[in-house]
C-alpha cells in the first residue's frame, strides 16, 4: 500500500501527506453527500471584482459547474 500511495502522489506532483489528505477529504465527501456548494461555501463570494464588466454570468457559470461536477460524482 505504500508503495502504491507514493507512485500516485508522484504522479500527481503532490507529497504522500496532501496526496492522502486529498483522498480523505473525497472519501469523505463521498460518504457524507456533501456538496460541493457545501465544501466550497466559505470562498463562494468572496472575491470583489473591479467593475471592469471582465466576467458575465459568472454565478450562473459556476452553478452549472457544479452540477455536471454532480452529475458525475453520481455516474461513478
């Protein structure tokens, strides 16, 4: 098993400890149902834009985003 943890993380570019808090954090996601407008709740907002018109739809964009992140998650 450690061996296989240590490939993976390698080839995901991240250390063995962001590699199995990464896969923690899904499993448990996983198992509680949580959302991923939930796990995201506290940076949702959060940024100011300067008026600048640069980004349209962006709440819808994202709402949508989340869905097919949804709808995926339940296909597996």
């Amino acid at each position: 098993m450690d061996d296989r943890v240590q490939r993976a993380a390698a080839r995901e570019g991240e250390s063995v400890s962001e590699f199995i808090r990464k896969a923690a954090a899904e499993r448990a996601d996983r198992t509680l149902h949580v959302k991923n407008s939930e796990r995201l709740a506290d940076i949702i907002g959060s940024v100011r834009g300067d008026g600048s018109g640069y980004s349209r739809r962006t709440g819808e964009a994202f709402t949508e985003l989340l869905g097919e992140d949804e709808a995926h998650r339940r296909r597996r």
